[in-house]
C-alpha cells in the first residue's frame, strides 16, 4: 500500500439523470426518473423523496407525484461516459474502471509535474464540470477501499481527503453498512450482536468476527475495518465475468415471459462474450424477489463456451429450480452472468465443443446485427415484446 493519499476514486453523481438535466434544462432543480415501468435512475431531488433504482415505476410516481419520468437514452449517457473518461486518461495513465460512470486513478508518480493530489482531484472535477457538464464526486485516500468510501462520504458533488494519520478515526465513526460486502443480510447478523459502526467491527477481533460471518466474510471485514487493502489500480483488466439484468418491476409476471426474459439476457450476454473472444463455465442466475431478498443460483458446465443455446439451456436449468420461489415470493428482477472466463481470447469457434451447426448460426447472427442493428434479428419468442434498454458498458 502508498504510503500517501494517492489514490482516486472519481464517480458521477446520479449519472443517467444529471445527463437529462445537463441537456434539458426544464429538468433542473427537479425531481426526475430515468425510466417509466421500473426507475433505471433518478436525480437527488428524487432521491430525497425515497425514489431509489430498480424501484416500481408505480411506487416511485406515489412517492414522489411531482417526478418528471423521461425515456433512457444510452446513447447518450455513452457518449458522456467516453468524454469524462478522456479526462480520466489525461489526468494519468494510471486509470481502472469499474463502470461508465466511476473508475480508480492512481496519481502517486505526478507530484512533480501536476502538484499534490487533493489539487489534481479538484481540477479533475473542474475539468469535467466545464467540458462535459456533469457534476463528479471524488474520494483521496491511501487504499481503493478508502478512497470509495471517502467519495460515498463526499456525495453529492463532493471532494473528500482522507490523510493516511486520520484514516482510523475518519473510518471507524461510520456505519457497518460502508465495508464492502455488507449488505442487508450481514449488516442485520452484525446489529443483532449490538455491531453498529466499522470501529466496533475493527474491536471484535478477527476470530470473534469468523465465528459470526464465516471464515472469508469474517477476513475480509476484518482487514478492511483496519484499512488493509493491498489492491494496486490496475489497467487493462479483463473482466472476470460478462452478465446483464433486466428489472421487471412488480408482476404478476407469466412463466413464458419470464423465460422470454432469460433468452433475451442470454442473447446480449453470449454475443459480447463473442465478441470480446471470451468463453466461459460458470452460468449464473441472480433474482430479486417482491420482498428485496436475493438469491443466487450456478451451474458449471463440462468446459468453456460461448454458444448461446448451451448457456440458455443452463439458465433454464437454473429458473426451473427457483419456480416455487417465484410464485411464491414474487419476482422484480433477473440477471444472468458467466464466469470463469478463459482469459487467452480463445473464441467459442476454436474450442473442441461439439454443438453440430450452432456455433456458424451464431457467428452468422452477430454478423448480421453487426451490420443491420441489434434488432434486426431476433427471437420468435420475444416479438412484440417490449425488450429491456442495452445499458452502456466499459469495454470486455
């Protein structure tokens, strides 16, 4: 780990809306929704009216009448998302990205030709602000794990420097709910022990907290209520896992749409895979329930791929088993992912997979959306069915 304050963590304030209020300027000051059957995104003034992403359009409109919902257009939350990490990449060349709207920057080998960190922080801001006109919230810490959480701290439109001699007591202060890792469930174990803030997470002690949470949940935490986080900013990684979801909002929702669903995710999904010349074992099913509980569910297959039947057959597989689940709990959101990529850039068409002709049927369709749109081809069961908006990504 630096031994200085080096490391940024830059992150546009409510990305998809502050672009719609950037280009429509009867949108400012208001409260807006990005998104009409379920919120995509919303402004900060809908925020403080308890609008939250991936809520139901419905409950979103009865808690905040007032909200303007305007249509996504992520075309042009992509073409934002390139000019600020142009910045990003001119400010140093140490940059890592998590998503098109925050990334890490290590500015540790530019104190002689750009100053300290906490001035290049606040031109990065600056810069973005004026060529771009978006509003950037940016933490400055010793650690990536801090310097997010400082920029969490900070939101909105903040700068917040953590100095390497106040890290513990800035830290220690916070809610359990800050430690990456603790969501709903961990932070409900934790408050049933009377744990409430990450110094008191740090005071228990790595053995007590293993005993509570298992033995890698209870390491991790451990590590990070004392700021132990070795992670480098690195570029040019490749993704671990290529995935996409969709939010439904509140149903009922009828089986053969919810499969439907899948098949379209399963399509988005295999065709960057093949584009990106991944292929993957691992087949991942993420669902939210009506309640907000989540479940996750994995099967892996014999060896890697990237043909679309093969992987949708497994996600098939995977919504079979959580039928019950869904009929009885409700269901507000899916998402597929595959993992354990092969990191080589082999591609599906030189691997030794027997799927007879399907592996040239699938090559040929990604040509022809290539050349015609992604729209052009597509599934019999999903005409007529209003398909879920293609999020902006960082390169695979």
């Amino acid at each position: 780990m630096s031994d200085g304050a080096t490391i940024l963590h830059a992150d546009l304030d409510a990305f998809y809306a502050s672009v719609e209020q950037r280009d429509d300027p009867r949108l400012r000051g208001r409260p807006v929704i990005v998104g009409g059957g379920v919120v995509l995104a919303c402004s900060y003034e809908a925020k403080r009216r308890g609008v939250r992403t991936a809520m139901g359009g419905r409950q979103a409109r009865a808690l905040c009448p007032e909200a303007i919902v305007v249509p996504p257009r992520m075309h042009a939350y992509s073409a934002a998302s390139k000019d600020v990490f142009a910045i990003f990449r001119d400010t140093t060349p140490v940059v890592e990205g998590l998503s098109i709207d925050e990334a890490f920057l290590d500015v540790s080998g530019l104190f002689r030709i750009a100053g300290a960190p906490l001035g290049i922080a606040a031109r990065l801001r600056q810069r973005v602000r004026a060529e771009v006109g978006l509003a950037i919230t940016v933490g400055v810490a010793r650690t990536k794990f801090l310097a997010k959480v400082a920029s969490g701290v900070a939101k909105p439109d903040g700068l917040l420097l953590v100095p390497p001699a106040d890290e513990l007591t800035f830290l220690h202060r916070l809610p359990v709910q800050r430690l990456w890792g603790v969501g709903t469930v961990t932070a409900a174990k934790l408050h049933a022990h009377r744990v409430t803030t990450v110094g008191q997470v740090a005071r228990l002690g790595e053995a007590t907290l293993v005993s509570m949470l298992g033995e890698g949940q209870g390491r991790h935490l451990h590590a990070l209520a004392h700021n132990r986080d070795p992670r480098p900013v690195v570029t040019g990684r490749r993704r671990r896992s290529i995935g996409a979801q969709r939010a439904l909002g509140r149903g009922p929702h009828p089986h053969a749409f919810q499969q439907a669903v899948l098949a379209e995710l399963t399509d988005r999904v295999t065709r960057r895979m093949r584009a990106a010349g991944r292929s993957g074992r691992t087949v991942v099913l993420r669902l939210r329930f009506a309640d907000f509980t989540r479940v996750t569910r994995s099967r892996t297959l014999p060896r890697p791929t990237s043909h679309t039947q093969t992987i949708l057959d497994a996600v098939l597989r995977l919504h079979a088993a959580a039928v019950s689940d869904i009929a009885n709990r409700g269901l507000t959101l899916v998402g597929i992912a595959v993992s354990n990529l092969d990191g080589d850039g082999a591609s599906q068409l030189e691997l030794p997979f027997d799927v007879s002709s399907g592996d040239s049927l699938d090559s040929a369709l990604d040509q022809v959306r290539d050349r015609f749109g992604s729209a052009s081809v597509t599934r019999a069961s999903l005409l007529g069915r209003r398909q879920g908006p293609t999020v902006p990504l960082l390169p695979d």
